[in-house]
C-alpha cells in the first residue's frame, strides 16, 4: 500500500515538473529573451561570471579593491560566497557560450523545482495528488514570479522556488522523523544565496511550525524544530553579519516610511485570480502595472466551495499555512520602506504560494459534498465583483474582460465537473480533473503573454554571447570611470561601452559596477546610482581638487581613464565636447563617447596616493586585501597617508592608524612620529570574521552529525525490529522434536 502510494506520488510529481516545463516554454514563444531582462543583464550574469572566473584561476571572490562600491562581496550578501550551487552556476556561467541561453535554462530549472517543492509541501498537508500537481504547476504561472523574479530579479527567483522544498523537508522531519539533512541542506542553499527577503521568510515558516507543533501536542517536534532553527540561525549569521555590520557606511540604512512604490492594495489583491488584470501598484512604469502582477491562479473562486466548519475543527494541523499566508499578506501591504527592505510587492510570490497550497488542501479534505443555492450565489458574487474591480482599476484595457471571462468559464467547468453527477466515472477521474484545471491554466498563460510580452522592468538590449563584451574600451589603462548613463543612447552603444556588471566581462578595470548597498558617500561624491551609470556632474568632479590633500580626485582615484557618454536630453554636453585636462588625452571619440586617457598612467588602484608633507612611503607589496609600505621619510611630527580604497568597515592596520576617511570614503591612515625605517601593513576583513567563519563551520559541522547520527539511529532501530533469522528457526524445531 505504502510502496504504491510511493509510486503513484511519483509519478503525479513527474508529471507536475513536466508541466511546469512546458508552462515556462510559454514567454519564450513571443519573446526569446524573456527571461534576460534588467538585472539579470546587469547584476547577476556578471556575478556569476566573475565567480566563474576567479575560481578557475584559484581565488575566492571575498573582496575586490578594484571593483570600489561593488567590491565588498562579502557585505553584499547575493554573491552568494559561502554557496556551493552559486559557485557552481558561477563556473558554468564563465564557460557559457551564449548567455541568454544560459540564463533561460537556469531559470526554467528553478521554477521546476518550484513545482516540485510546491506538490511535495501540499501532499505533506495531505492535498490530493490532483490538487497538489494543480498548486504545484499554478505557483510557477503567479504573475510576479514570471515578469519580475524569472524574468529579472533572478536571487528572488531562487530562494522562492527553494522555500517550499525546504518546507517539506522540515515538516517531515519534525513530525515524521524523517532525516534533517532534507530540511537543512535546501535551507542552507537557500539562506546562503543572500536574498534576505527569502530568509525572513524561512523564519516565518519557522515560527509557523513550530506553533504548529505546539498546537498539536508535539513536544519531539518542537525540539527538533529549534534545532534545526539554531543550525539555520547560525547560516545566516555567517550571511548577513559583515553586511549589518557594515550597514552603517551603506545606503541602505534607514527609517519607516511609504512612499506608495511597489505597494499593491487590496483591490488588486482580490482580482489576483482575474488573469488580464492591471492593479493599481506604482512602479517604475507609472502608477498602474503593465502587466498582470498581482495575478495568482484562475481558479481562486472555488473556496468557496470549501466546509469551513471542518476546517476550524482541524485547523491545527495547518497552522503554518496560516501563519505563513498571514504574514506574508501583512508584509505585502506593509509601508514600502522597513528600514533596509524596501519594495513589499517582493512577498507577493509567498502570498501567491500560501493561497495556493492552502487551496489544495481544503478543496481536497474539506470540500462540500453538494453545492447550494448559496454556495453557487457565493461563487458568482465573488466572480463578479472581481470582473468589475479589474474593470474598474483599468477600465480602458479589454483584455482584463477577455480573460476575466474565460477564467469565469473556467470556474464553471470545474465546478460542474465536480458536482454534475451525470458525468461518466471516467471523466471524473483526477488525471482528467488536474489535466483540464492545468490545460486551462495554459491556455490563460499563452494568451496572457500575447497580450504581455515582457516585462515591465527594461530590457537593456545587452549582448547575447561573453565574446561580444571583450571589444569595448581597447584603448583603457589602469582605473577606469564612466560617465553618464548608456542606457539613454540605444543598444549601439554597447559597441562602445557597457553597463553595471557587465564590464566584470571586459579586461577594463571599471569602478562603475553594480551594488546594491554601495558605498554612500562616494556614491554622493561622484552621484554615482546603485547600477553605475552617473549624472553628467560627475566629469567636472573628477577633476576637482580635494582642499584637504591639494590633488586632483581622479589621482586620488587611481583614475586613468575616463570615458565620457553624450547625454541626450542635454543641449550643451560641455564636458563631452571639450578638451581633455593637461595631463591627459583624448584618446577615441564617436558621436556618443569620448575617451581620455592619462599621459603617464599611473596604474596604482588600491596603492598610496597621498602622504603628509614630510612623510614619504614606498610600496613593499599589494593585493586586494592587503598592502605593505615601507616608511622611507619621516619627520618629527605625526604623518598621514591615503589609499585608493574604499574605507570598508573591516580595515585594520599595523604600524598605523586607521583614521577617518577622505572625503568620508577614503582610506586614510595616521603614521606615529619617528616610524621612518619601520612598515605599515594594512589588511582587510570583513567585520566580524572569525564570528562568521565559526558560525559556518559549525552550521556544517552540526548538519553532517546530526544527520549521520540520525540514519544510525533509524538503522539500529530498523535491524532490532527485523524478526529472528533462520537459525532461530531451526533451534525452534530442533526443541520441539527433542
């Protein structure tokens, strides 16, 4: 019975994964770069791609002085250092031959294991196989998740798909006692990624088990359940440490407010199962969402068929689809700003996961056996107020009616499927039931990507192939600054130059690179945005002299190059059309970028660029995190010094002081009177080091035995339950002849 059950669930598993295959086939058929857009094209291929490239040639991506904002790896969080898969899609990243191709694979696999996950979660609540195939293909199709996380927002992407997965595994191990290397393996992955919107989450489905547990009398689970949480807890604070403890030089610190900005309303919310509807949810693209964000699954109504009475008597056993749906919801309508989390539309996929499972599981164990009069009332009043709110948010948009109307005739389907009794066994199987709700589904997807062919989040028309970005910028030398924002120009100008993370795939040295923390006060200083590209003002200001050190910024910088983009909506473009300053050349001009060149590169990133009078230093040694100096001069007076860093939280140094940075950002050392003869080495590590590597070693450490001691102990309790061998049997026979 059980082995049967085994193969049947099986099967429905396989058949929801196949399904999800082919649902996520769908954008490709009206777009082939569908899932290559914003920041994957500026953010995440050019992690991995250099994760890629600095493990082949035998380096751990930490930190990078040359990459200045964008460098610090490790307070980033999303490069995803202590992950194993990140590492591996890096390798296979820098080896790829065509990257559209690449990023559509990588993401087609993870919304398959989204289905996955999602179907082993509902059956672990006891959903039918149908119901659960149903949730598991439907989650994959939820309206954020395909044109905002699988299209742009890939780390989002990631830890969604894994959350399910390991929402199975932690129930199985809390309350069937199975291993808790299923459980903490995909929540190591999934913390490790470095999307803190996926964690807080993990610890929401936490907190959810763990009442659950508790409701229902489970003492052993709970127990199990804290530890596994300890295990957890200690991962992420191996993530998220260096990043809190450098927050206070970042721009992402900050208070309560909203700003209305990627917020959605409740209006939306109930149309979510409307699939042309266009909620009222502000954004980069306007006040209204060009595409159906908000929408979850057409078949939403059909709760109402539902026996809430048998729901509230079992209630207990689903305590953490509760908790995570609430929740979710709540941090869904939340202010647009909480402190660093900033866009709550980024839960809406969790929202969207909760209703879905849950759905599953009434439809499946709490479903009326007759539908009333009411019930039908019931299902039409909300079939109708949903049409009318979709029509009323956009009212001008047609295709909200049109597929409002199929999903409703889809409604009506399912439910004279489920209630007509007319019907032959044989069209009421669950094969032909999850077949034509999943058929639907499809249909609705297809025509929903006619209709909305990409997503609302810009398409930067970036190169297809690693090769196309080696030619930009032949000419550079040294330290590298971009001027202007190249998204204004067209996809020509990535013959020229590039954007963001793309250049971690060209051999400039470019400080241009995208961050989502950044650095703020040489973000300020340069107006410098969190993908890299600058306001005109930016040109004027490299060539300023600092008051304090009396040298130009650029030398400050280590800068020698700087390329200049026309910008578009200006009429005079006085740097771009003027002379370069002494000391430099200009070295390429097109109708759209100029570059200049230092005379006499200086080709000194990370190196001394300023000593107090009196005080001279010379270079012993210098890697990215780390730089020797010998003090050659000194007077009798204290001295000062300045690197081209960047002053992270983390820099220590000895024969010298770490002081108050340059500018507010640079790193400058106090030298004591009379070190002249003595070195001055200065060393970075991200702040609270050994705390983090503890805390990985022993998250691993604790994972592997309390996993190997699990299946030791089940082997054990296995072989005494195994009855007596056939020598027993022979003393048995042996006693009774005798």
């Amino acid at each position: 019975m059980i082995h049967s059950r085994r193969r049947s669930d099986l099967m429905w598993l396989a058949a929801t994964v196949a399904a999800a295959f082919l649902g996520s086939l769908i954008p490709l058929l009206s777009n082939n770069r569908f899932y290559y857009y914003d920041d994957t094209q500026a953010g995440a291929f050019g992690i991995w791609f250099e994760i890629g490239t600095k493990l082949s040639a035998g380096e751990w991506p930490l930190f990078s002085d040359s990459a200045w904002g964008a460098g610090n790896y490790a307070a980033e969080g999303q490069w995803g250092i202590w992950n194993p898969l990140i590492l591996l899609i890096g390798w296979l990243a820098s080896t790829s031959a065509n990257i559209v191709v690449f990023s559509t694979i990588l993401k087609i696999v993870f919304l398959c294991v989204l289905a996955a996950g999602t179907f082993l979660l509902a059956r672990s609540y006891q959903a039918k196989p149908e119901w659960s195939a149903i949730a598991g293909v439907a989650v994959t199709l939820t309206g954020f998740t395909v044109y905002i996380d699988a299209a742009s927002w890939v780390t989002g992407l990631m830890v969604f798909s894994l959350l399910p997965l390991t929402w199975f595994g932690l129930r199985r191990m809390a309350f069937n006692g199975g291993n808790p290397i299923f459980a903490l393996i995909p929540a190591y992955v999934l913390i490790t990624i470095g999307y803190v919107h996926g964690t807080l989450m993990l610890v929401i489905v936490f907190v959810g088990l763990l009442l659950e547990a508790r409701l229902t009398g489970g003492r052993r689970s709970a127990r199990r359940l804290l530890l596994a949480g300890l295990v957890c807890g200690l991962t992420a604070m191996a993530v998220y440490l260096p990043g809190l403890l450098t927050a206070p030089v970042t721009a992402r610190s900050g208070g309560i407010e909203n700003t209305g900005f990627l917020t959605p309303d409740l209006t939306g919310l109930f149309t979510a199962w409307v699939p042309g509807s266009l909620p009222q949810v502000t954004g980069w693209w306007g006040g209204f969402a060009t595409v159906p964000l908000l929408y979850v699954a057409w078949f939403l109504p059909v709760l109402t068929i539902v026996d809430y009475a048998k729901v509230k008597a079992a209630g207990r056993e689903l305590t953490a689809l509760w908790v995570v749906g609430l929740v979710s919801l709540a941090l869904t309508l939340a202010p647009s700003d909480l402190g660093p989390l900033r866009f709550p539309i980024r839960i809406m996929p969790y929202v969207s996961l909760a209703v879905l499972v849950a759905l599953s599981v009434l439809v499946s164990r709490f479903r009326v056996p007759a539908l009333s009069r009411g019930r039908i009332i019931a299902t039409a009043a909300t079939v109708l107020a949903g049409l009318y709110l979709a029509w009323s948010q956009f009212p001008s948009f047609r295709v909200a009616a049109l597929y409002g109307l199929l999903a409703a005739a889809g409604i009506a389907a399912l439910l004279f499927f489920l209630y007509v009794p007319r019907l032959r066994t044989g069209f009421r199987g669950p094969v032909v039931l999850a077949g034509g709700v999943v058929l639907i589904s499809m249909v609705i997807a297809a025509g929903q990507h006619l209709a909305f062919t990409s997503s609302p989040l810009p398409d930067y028309r970036m190169p297809d192939t690693p090769g196309s970005y080696s030619r930009q910028l032949p000419g550079a030398e040294g330290g590298t600054f971009i001027v202007g924002d190249p998204t204004k120009l067209g996809p020509e100008i990535w013959n020229e130059t590039l954007a963001s993370n793309a250049w971690y795939m060209n051999a400039a040295e470019v400080q241009n690179l995208y961050s989502p923390i950044m650095f703020a006060n040489y973000a300020e200083d340069l107006c410098i945005s969190s993908h890299g590209w600058t306001c005109a003002a930016a040109a004027g200001k490299l060539f300023e002299t600092d008051p304090a050190t009396g040298k130009v910024l650029a030398d400050l910088l280590s800068i020698d190059t700087v390329q200049l983009l026309r910008d578009p909506d200006s009429e005079s473009n006085e740097a771009f059309n003027g002379a370069p300053p002494g000391g430099w050349h200009e070295a390429g001009r097109s109708a759209d970028s100029v570059v200049w060149v230092r005379d006499q590169p200086r080709l000194n990133t990370g190196q001394l660029v300023w000593s107090s009078e009196g005080t001279a230093l010379s270079l012993v040694s210098e890697s990215s995190r780390e730089v020797v100096l010998r003090v050659d001069r000194m007077g009798d007076a204290p001295g000062k010094a300045v690197l081209s860093r960047l002053a992270w939280p983390g820099y220590e140094a000895d024969g010298a002081v770490v002081s108050a940075p340059l500018r507010g950002y640079l790193l400058e050392l106090d030298i004591p009177a009379g070190s002249a003869g003595q070195s001055v080495t200065v060393r970075f590590e991200p702040p609270g080091w050994p705390l983090v590597l503890a805390c990985i070693i022993l998250a691993v450490g604790a994972t592997a035995a309390w996993s190997v001691a699990e299946l030791v102990r089940r082997r054990r309790r296995e072989s005494r339950a195994q009855p007596v061998s056939g020598g027993g049997e022979t003393a048995r026979d042996a006693v009774a002849a005798g």
